[in-house]
C-alpha cells in the first residue's frame, strides 16, 4: 500500500509540475562543465527539479533553466539577478490533498516575467530554506530598529461594543503583541532573520501585518482549516510612496495605511477610433497598491 500510494503521490506531483530539491553541489558541477552558465566564483545554494526544467538559487542570482522541444537540445537559461526581485512569498501546504508548498517571485520586469511561480513537494524541499536564501539576498543590509517606535507588548481595541464588532465585519486590524511576534518568527516558522527586528504587528481576523527593520510582511491563512499559509515580503527599499489617512467623522472610525510599490502595475489601453472602436481599458494597480 505504502508503494502505491507512493506511486500515486509522485503521479500528482509530476502533473502538478510539483518540483523537489536536488544536490546543490552535483547541479554546481552539472553547470559549470556540461553547461558552463556559471562563473568561477557563483556558487549554488539551493537547486530544485521539475520534470526536465531546474531552477537554481546561486549566490548571485536566480537561473531558471527551461528544456524545450520532444528532443531537449533547445535549452533556454534565464537569468534574474536578485536586484530585480521586488517581492516574493512562500505559502505552505494546505490540508488533506494538498500536497504541494509554493513560491511566488514578483519582479519589476514586464510581460509574463513580474511574475515567477513554482510548487514543490512539500516532502521533498525546504521551503524556509528558500525563504531564508531570498531574505539573505533581497533584502539588503542589516538596520537598526527606529528609537522611537512603540513596541508595546500588545494592545486592547478602544472601540468595544458595536463599533468593535463593526471593525471585525471590516477587516479592520488592529494591533497586537510586537515582541511575542518577533520572538516567535524567529523561530516556528524561522521567516525572520537573526538580526531582524518585528517593529509593529497588527492582526484582523486570522490575518497577520508586521512591519520589521527590513520589510512589509503579510501572512495570510487560506482554506477553512487555515493550514495553508503564504507569507509575501516586500522589502523596504522597494516601495516608492505611501500615504496615512485619519479616521472621517461619525461611523468612519478606521485609518488607513496605503503602500505603492512597482509589481505588477498594467496601465491601461487607450480607446481607438474607426470602424470598429474599442473602448479605453483603464489603468489597474494589481500589486502596486496595498
């Protein structure tokens, strides 16, 4: 039974294009000899394979090699240096059948590549190893944390009664225990690194934002069980305006945050004139706006 199922499992994984980690140190040779992409210097860090493509996390960048055609001799070997990554997330493996973790890379290029995605064997690869490489090479040098920010150890909501219940119904957040978060994401499950610092947390429903000394994290709990969870960074320097508002007057008693960034950012198609006219498309802010 246990080879069935096993043969099973490895039927789904192939189909869902589920990819598993390989041996960083065979794939350093394979390409630096077979293929000679890498230079002297790059290393591998971590290395998966899905069917015959392979995607490779070096110390330099993110080398995505693509075997195209039913004889595998057209070979295309994509480079993304770790300068254009502008957010990514990791997302683990839901309940019952859902086998596979995954991984979202957002870049600033445009077309089909603002965006990379693979799933991965959720038995076969370590997928807080890829968090922890691309934290390590996205985001920067190491900051201390701002004096004055209150990192106070939790916060009880002012507005109780119905305008609490109100704030629930609209995923209102509020704040929450900004030292208990950094001493637990440290750890269980390691999304920090050692010398970073949660300065603010916040929590509506199930969902979690922190603010830390390197970035904007969301963590965000899917499916009825909620063992699904993707955790979206976006570092600091990436972003390239933000906006506060206050609370208005009478039942509007939320302020807001808005964050712009570069992701994903279409802007639009002008209508045209003639025979047949096609009405103006506006512009939308899929990821650029949070």
């Amino acid at each position: 039974m246990d080879k069935k199922q096993s043969r099973l499992g490895s039927a789904l994984d192939w189909m869902a294009d589920n990819a598993m980690q390989v041996d960083a140190r065979s794939v350093e040779d394979q390409f630096k000899t077979t293929f000679p992409i890498l230079l002297s210097d790059e290393k591998v860090e971590l290395a998966f394979k899905s069917g015959r493509d392979t995607k490779i996390f070096t110390n330099r960048r993110v080398l995505l090699v693509n075997v195209k055609g039913i004889t595998g001799k057209k070979i295309e070997f994509l480079t993304v240096p770790y300068s254009s990554i502008h957010g990514f997330y990791v997302q683990t493996a839901g309940a019952i059948l859902d086998r596979s973790s995954e991984l979202r890379i957002f870049t600033n290029m445009w077309g089909s590549l603002y965006r990379i995605d693979q799933d991965f064997r959720s038995s076969k690869a370590n997928l807080w190893g890829i968090q922890k490489v691309l934290c390590n090479h996205v985001l920067g040098e190491d900051k201390d944390p701002l004096p004055d920010v209150d990192r106070f150890e939790g916060l009880k909501d002012s507005n109780g009664g119905i305008f609490g219940l109100i704030s629930g119904l609209r995923y209102n957040e509020r704040p929450i225990d900004a030292v208990m978060m950094d001493r637990v994401l440290h750890h269980d499950p390691p999304i920090l690194q050692g010398s970073e610092v949660v300065e603010m947390a916040f929590q509506g429903h199930r969902d979690v934002t922190l603010f830390t000394t390197k970035r904007l994290i969301t963590i965000d709990k899917k499916g009825l069980f909620g063992k699904k969870i993707e955790y979206f960074s976006i570092p600091w320097h990436k972003f390239v305006a933000f906006g506060v508002r206050s609370a208005g007057w009478m039942i509007d008693f939320d302020t807001e945050v808005v964050l712009h960034t570069e992701l994903n950012f279409y802007p639009g198609e002008a209508a045209t004139e003639g025979e047949n006219p096609k009405p103006a498309i506006p512009a939308r802010p899929e990821e650029s706006c949070l």
